[in-house]
C-alpha cells in the first residue's frame, strides 16, 4: 500500500517548482490554495495533481488541487490496479478521471527483525529519477458543500511489489513510466494495460526520521 509519500521542495527540482508555481498563478482565488501541502503528504492532504484540462489550444497535461482520500462512503487512500476497472467503487473514476500523482519519495514501514522491536520506517526513492508519478483516481466534487473549491479527492493505486521493494512490503503505488504519462490519462485501453503491468523501477530504501 501507500500510506504516505514525499515531495521535495527544498532542492532544486525544476520540475516540482514548476508544478508549484503554475498552481500559485492558475488558482490564486482558489481557498484551497493555501491549504497546498508538500514535504511529508498524509492522507487528507491537499496536493498537487496532473490531469488533462480542455483548452483554447487543445487537451493539455496542467496541475490541479485535490485532497488525498475519498471520504464517501468510507474512507479510501489506495486502489488495488488490478480491481480498479472493474470495482463498482472505482469503475467510473478509473474510466473518466485518470490523475497523475507526482512526488519524490513514498514510505514504508518494515516489520522488525525481533519480536517486541519497533517497526523501521524508510523512504523509498528513485535514484536515477528525483520526480515520479504514481497512478492515481479521483472522484470530482459538486460545488455545493465545498468550501475550498477542491476539483476531486482521489486515491494512489496500488500493484505487486516489484524486486527492491518486495523484501519490506508486498504492494507499492503504480508507476506510470514517463513515456506513458499521457497516454494513462488519455487512452484508455493503454490504461488499462498498466493496470496490469509489472512495476519495474528500482527504487532505493533509507532510514528515514
């Protein structure tokens, strides 16, 4: 699963600063704005998104704010990539609003050795890769009973856990590879596919705090 993740901002992440600023200058009215999180994300947490918006120059790939987590009927912060176009929960959502989550880094607690021993929480990342994208969903929200005028709630999807991973959990967020970014929220049988693909990137575990 993914219970957390992580967005660098302190270092010089072009395409993370990128992402900022083009929220701060489109949704500047927008009261959820000021609720922008990054750093360490928890469920509940406003963040930034990548989806496909319709323009004066055509489909275009630009940031939107949404809240990580479904609330109704009970809370959800992932989906299995298996399952997800085929649930009732999240049919709809996995055929109509596709999200790309980016982040830099998710986390995982790992079981101890020793019985009576604290688990170990570490921070996952891509060494040859310091921006990644998660699969994502998302559920859009009536303007009614809305006040930070947030687009959606959305959850991380889930598959198998690849090599790097396997021997601290057995399920990680679904990487969309960069050719593909597009193509999973625009193509739908493509989608489909990488429900279903292996997640192949390595991605290097430390100790985190």
């Amino acid at each position: 699963m993914c219970g957390r993740y992580y967005i660098e901002v302190e270092s010089d992440l072009v395409e993370i600063r990128k992402i900022l600023s083009d929220l701060n200058e489109r949704f500047a009215e927008r009261p959820a704005l000021s609720r922008l999180k990054s750093g360490e994300i928890f469920p509940t947490d406003i963040v930034p998104v990548i989806r496909t918006w319709e323009t004066q120059e055509g489909i275009k790939l630009l940031p939107d704010l949404m809240q990580w987590g479904l609330t109704e009927p009970y809370p959800l912060i992932n989906a299995r990539a298996e399952t997800a176009d085929s649930k009732p929960t999240f049919r709809q959502s996995f055929q109509e609003h596709r999200v790309l989550v980016p982040a830099t880094a998710f986390f995982e607690w790992q079981q101890p050795a020793e019985a009576g021993q604290k688990k170990t929480k570490l921070k996952l990342s891509r060494p040859e890769e310091a921006v990644f994208y998660m699969a994502g969903l998302y559920r859009p929200l009536p303007p009614g009973n809305n006040p930070l005028q947030l687009t959606g709630q959305f959850v991380i999807l889930t598959a198998e856990a690849n090599e790097s991973i396997r021997p601290i959990h057995d399920r990680m967020p679904l990487i969309v590879p960069r050719p593909y970014l597009r193509p999973y929220l625009q193509d739908i049988n493509l989608a489909r596919d990488l429900l279903h693909s292996a997640v192949k990137q390595p991605f290097l575990a430390e100790v985190a705090n």
